[in-house]
C-alpha cells in the first residue's frame, strides 16, 4: 500500500513544520502589536469625536447618562 505511506509521510510532514521561525514570528508580531494598543478591555473608554447624521460632531462621552453604561453596537442594515 504506497498510498497510504505517501498520505502518512505528508500528513507528519504537515504537522512537524507547524512551528516554524516563520510561524513563531508571526505570533510574536501579533502579541507586540496587542502590547502597543491604548485602549483596552475593561479599560476606560476613548473619548473619540463622534459625527451625527445630523453633521454635528460631539465627543462619543457625551453620550454618557449617569451610572448608566454606554453600549455602542456597530452593524449595518443591509
């Protein structure tokens, strides 16, 4: 049965090169780039310029009522 060494051989060639430098830099690169981010979860909120349909631009903290939490949901209507 060739096939089936053929298939095996392949398929441990897949899995030892999983963790290459390429692959590990990848990874590294990503977390960095996680570590340079300002704004987090659980953080404070960023205080951005909001603009109103009605071409008003506001601070998106304005928006905040009291202890009420502010939920900003991002979608489309399509």
């Amino acid at each position: 049965m060739p096939g089936w060494t053929n298939l095996v051989n392949e398929l441990y060639c897949r899995q030892a090169t999983l963790y290459t430098w390429r692959f590990l830099r990848s990874v590294l690169r990503s977390r960095v780039i996680d570590l340079r981010k300002t704004v987090h979860a659980g953080g404070p909120a960023y205080d951005a310029d909001v603009v109103g349909v009605d071409g008003v631009t506001r601070r998106l903290l304005d928006f905040e009522r009291g202890s009420r939490p502010l939920v900003l949901v991002f979608g489309s209507c399509t």
